[in-house]
C-alpha cells in the first residue's frame, strides 16, 4: 500500500509541511478564505493522522497568538484541550468542510486544474 512506501510517507510530509507554513504565514483564518478552506480541509483529511492534526491545530493557534502579540492586535485565542480538539477533528471527519475525502476523485481533480492553468 503507498501509505507504507517510505517515498511516499517522505512526499506527503513535505507536502503537509508546506500546507502549514502557507497557513502560518497568516495564521489569523478570518483574513483569508483561502488558508481556512486549506485549514478545515486538512482537519477533516483521513488519510492525515489525528495526531499530526492535533498538533497542527496547537501550532496555527500558536503562531495566531504570537502574531497577535507581536502586532499589538491584543486578541488571543485559549488553546484547547487535546480531548476539544480531537472531538473537533472527528467532527471536521464526519461533516466534510469543502472536501468531501470518501468519495473524491484526486485524478479528477488535478486533470481539471491542469486543464484550468492553460485558459490563464
């Protein structure tokens, strides 16, 4: 199976990786649909472990802090309880955000993008 290919465990963390340092770049979600579409997208993603999304989550509230303090912008959000998050995380699993992951046709989709790059 590709999940247990170390290629492709090595590609999806790097991929992962990317997702996030694109989202704490500007960690405050209200800003930007496109980073809280990524955001509810990754957390409801069941071929991305609950713990590494948990972790995430812990990150981007984080950064979304340290930015909030660094900017003088004076808010802050008071980061959860693993046990709220992971109920956050199954709930973003059964009530998919914009992705629905069980039936989504990957292929499909990159083909579809490829062809909407060549009419830009």
């Amino acid at each position: 199976m590709l999940e247990d290919d170390p290629k492709c465990k090595t590609k999806q963390l790097e991929l992962l990786q990317g997702a996030e340092t694109f989202i704490l770049k500007e960690p405050n979600l209200a800003t930007c649909s496109e980073r809280l579409h990524l955001f509810l997208d990754l957390m409801g993603c069941p071929f991305i472990g609950a713990d590494y999304r948990r972790k995430m989550v812990r990150r981007i509230l984080t950064g979304y802090n340290k930015q909030q303090r660094s900017g003088g912008g004076g808010g802050s959000i008071q980061i959860p309880t693993n046990e709220h998050i992971v109920a956050a995380i199954t709930n973003f699993e059964q009530n998919p955000w914009f992705t629905t992951w069980d039936s989504i046709n990957l292929l499909r989709l990159i083909e579809k993008k490829e062809l909407k790059r060549s009419y830009a």
